[in-house]
C-alpha cells in the first residue's frame, strides 16, 4: 500500500478554472486518488501545515469540504508538537530554493514515511530527493496502474 502525501495545491485543483485540458485532467486525477483513499487502498498523511494553510482559504465551503476529507480518511497526522523537527528539515529543503510552507509539506511527508509527494505547483515539483517521489496527480495515476 502506498502512503501519499497531497499539497493544497492538490487539494485546491478540482475548484480550479477547468477550461484547461491539463488543469481538468490532474482534478480528474486528483478525484480518483481521493476515492482511492476512501477505498482504503492508499494511506493519506496530513500536517499542521496543511491545517493552517486550509484554515487561510477565503472559500468557507471549499476550505470545509477539504479539512472534512481530510479529517475523514487521514491515515496519519503529523501534528505541531513535531513542529522544531519538520522545521529543522524544512530549512534544509529550503536551500534548494524551496518556500517555507512547501518545504514544510515535504518534510512532513519524508517524516511520516510517505512514498509520493502529489503536487499540481511546477516549481515544488522540481524538488528532487532520494527520500520522497514527486509526482502529478496524473503521474502517480499512471504510475501505481503500471505496478
């Protein structure tokens, strides 16, 4: 079984503008992982970070719907009281240019064990490490049906 990481961005991707091929291709994509999930067949991390970066959507029933998944099919949490470690690894994804809040994400996900980082930002998924697999939604679609 796969343990999976998804970024808000991830989370954000099905109430994005759809008009887009690409766009509407990674919410259906995005869609099927989280059925996925409610399936069981995937473990699903969450993070202090993601909370309080859903906490900030201006969107009440988007920022609802999302922390109600999450808070329904959540395998794991990496709480606030690993807060100093995450951050100590944080800083170290940081110098490859990586932002706080998105290294945070990614430092959770190496902590609590995760296989696949699942991401729709360019610029994080640039990230590379021996740690952790970045993928697209779409990628890590095509991905676990090739196993």
């Amino acid at each position: 079984m796969h343990r999976i990481y998804l970024d808000m961005c991830c989370y954000n991707r099905p109430y994005d503008d759809q008009s887009q091929m690409k766009v509407a291709l990674e919410a259906q994509a995005k869609l099927h992982i989280q059925e996925l999930i409610r399936e069981k067949k995937l473990e699903l991390i969450s993070s202090y970070m993601l909370r309080y970066e859903c906490g900030n959507n201006p969107f009440p029933m988007r920022r609802d719907a999302i922390l109600d998944f999450i808070d329904q099919n959540a395998y794991g949490y990496v709480g606030d009281e690993r807060k100093t470690m995450i951050e100590e690894k944080a800083s170290e994804i940081m110098k490859t240019g990586i932002k706080f809040k998105d290294a945070c994400h990614v430092a959770s996900a190496i902590y609590s064990g995760c296989k696949y980082f699942i991401s729709t930002d360019k610029r994080l998924l640039k990230y590379k490490s021996n740690e952790i697999k970045m993928v697209t939604p779409i990628e890590f679609i095509v991905e676990i049906e090739e196993d």
